[in-house]
C-alpha cells in the first residue's frame, strides 16, 4: 500500500460477517498465550462533549497497532439510533501505515460479548448447561447470547429487561439459537442462576448480590466509569473478582471502586486477571464463593479482534 491508497473500509455487517464470535474468543485467548501483557496496555482517554463522550483507544501488539476512536451517545436510543458509533483504524505495527478501516460500534459489539465468553470458559470450567440470567436487550445482550453459546450450552436463559417487548424478542431469539427453554423474568431470579450476565447502561445495582448462589458466574460489563455499577457491594465482597488487568479496574470499574470507597473492600480484593485465567496450566477448583468478571473493555481486545477481522479476509 502506498502513501496515498486508502485503507479498505469494513462496515458493520462485513465485519460480523468475517469473523464468528468463536473465532473472536479464540483470537483473544490466542495473543494472552502468545505473552500480551493487558497492563501494558495504554489506558482510555474520554472526552466529555454535549451529546455524550468520545473515547480514543490506541494499543499495539506484535506485527500491528490501532486505534478506535468511539462515541457514546445516551440521547441515539431516542433518536433509532446506536448508542455507541465510531471506527477502528487499523496499522502496519512497522510502518504505522493504514491497514483497514473497520466500523467501531459492530467491533465493539463483536469483542465485548467474545471477552466475556473468554471468562465464562474458565470461570465456569464445568461443561454441564447452564442456567443463565441475562440482563439488558440491547446490540451487546445479544452478542452476549450468541458468544456464550460459543463457549457453553445453555439449559434456559431468562431475559431481565426494563422493556418487556424487548425482552420477549429476545427470548424468542434464544430459542432461535436452540436454548431449550427461554423467558422473561425478574431481578430476583438470580438466586436460580448458573450464571448472571449483566449488558445494560444502569448506574446502580440490578439486583441483590446476596441471592447469587455459591459456585455462581457473574459478568459485569455495562459500564467503565467508576462512579456506575451494575452489582452491587454485598456480591463484590464474597466473590471471586477477577478482572481484564488490575490498572484498567482499580481506574474505571465502579462495580470494584465503589465498595472500596465505601471500606467494604481493599485494593487487594482483585483475585486475578484475564490472562491468569487462559495461563492457568488446570481448571480453577470450586471453592463455593460466587465468581465475578468484571470487565471494562481495553485497547489490546480491540486490536486482537482487528487483526482477526484483517485476516478473515478473502483470499
């Protein structure tokens, strides 16, 4: 590629088109193996601005780096319109020469949900069907649906929703996807759960940490500002909490950064990370506390899943 010749532009539906959510999985636990160290990684920059903010995520890795450049926008919902937009512009990690152009919000939707599968894996290394508790209805509840489905079987999801009609359609959707058994339900079924999965833009906690049974998988991922939260201080504080690096949660993650503030927790509460997880040479043994994956999306996951876009490519 010369100076001058623009990067192929990936929208949304090329980008979802060139990778399955197996594949995205794969692609992250591929660079953590292969020795990518998530606290290396630059943190995010936010910018506040009238319609929202603007978040500016650069990393480099090996043979490639890049950068998203992401807006949140609360007020689209109202308008039909995505929350999150933006693109990724991906490098040439020798020359930093453009490599492709790739649609920011179908990326992020792609790497959230493969992030989180990439936990469940091993935070619930049993391969019995899970009973799972889904909160949100929105693009990442569904991405979230269909990378756990990469990972584990599911034995019924019940969809937890402020719109209803949201959440029936995206039941039906599980049952499309061939979870035996899908519904709509409350808060206060997650003491039934196998697993939690929280997608939604709540700033305070979904439900009452307390009923979560023993041995349970929570995943928090709505949020990266330490101020929200989507659990709250009773599960933090009996739970494994493991988290993508240690920096990015003890900046950002408020479900983490709130009950240390309120002296539940210490700094030291964080029991690993990510990449312990895929290093680990055996599965975790139970230990009967509820396990939380607290995530906050990181620059390193953007570009891993970029560069196995970039790869999917025709030949």
């Amino acid at each position: 590629m010369s100076g001058t010749d623009a990067p192929p532009r990936l929208d949304g539906a090329e980008v979802l088109r060139r990778l399955t959510p197996a594949a995205a999985v794969e692609a992250l636990a591929a660079v953590l193996r292969d020795g990518l160290d998530p606290e290396a990684c630059p943190p995010r920059s936010a910018v506040p601005v009238p319609a929202g903010e603007l978040l500016l995520m650069p990393a480099a890795a090996g043979d490639w780096a890049g950068v998203k450049i992401a807006g949140v926008a609360p007020g689209n919902a109202a308008r039909g319109l995505p929350r999150i937009t933006g693109g990724y512009l991906l490098l040439d990690g020798t020359t930093l020469q453009p490599a492709a152009l790739l649609d920011g919000a179908a990326l992020t939707a792609l790497r959230t949900p493969a992030v989180s599968a990439l936990a469940v894996r091993h935070l619930a290394p049993d391969d019995r069907p899970l009973r799972l508790v889904l909160f949100g209805s929105g693009p990442q509840a569904y991405g979230h649906l269909e990378a756990l489905l990469a990972v584990r079987k599911l034995a019924s999801a019940t969809v937890v929703a402020r719109d209803r009609d949201r959440a029936a359609a995206l039941a039906a959707h599980a049952l499309a996807l061939g979870v035996p058994e899908a519904r709509t339900g409350t808060a206060e079924e997650v003491d039934g759960a196998d697993l939690v999965v929280c997608c939604t833009t709540a700033r305070t906690p979904l439900f009452d940490g307390r009923r979560v049974a023993p041995g349970a998988v929570v995943v928090a991922v709505g949020s990266h500002e330490p101020d929200a939260r989507e659990t709250d201080t009773a599960l933090v504080r009996r739970a494994e909490v493991y988290v993508e690096a240690r920096a990015a949660a003890l900046r950002e993650a408020g479900d983490l950064l709130i009950p240390e503030a309120e002296g539940a927790i210490g700094p030291g509460h964080i029991t690993g990370t990510l990449a312990d997880l895929v290093r680990r040479p055996a599965p975790l043994a139970p230990t009967g506390a509820p396990r939380l994956f607290k995530s906050v999306g990181m620059a390193w996951e953007d570009l891993a899943v970029a560069v196995a876009v970039h790869r999917a490519a025709p030949a």
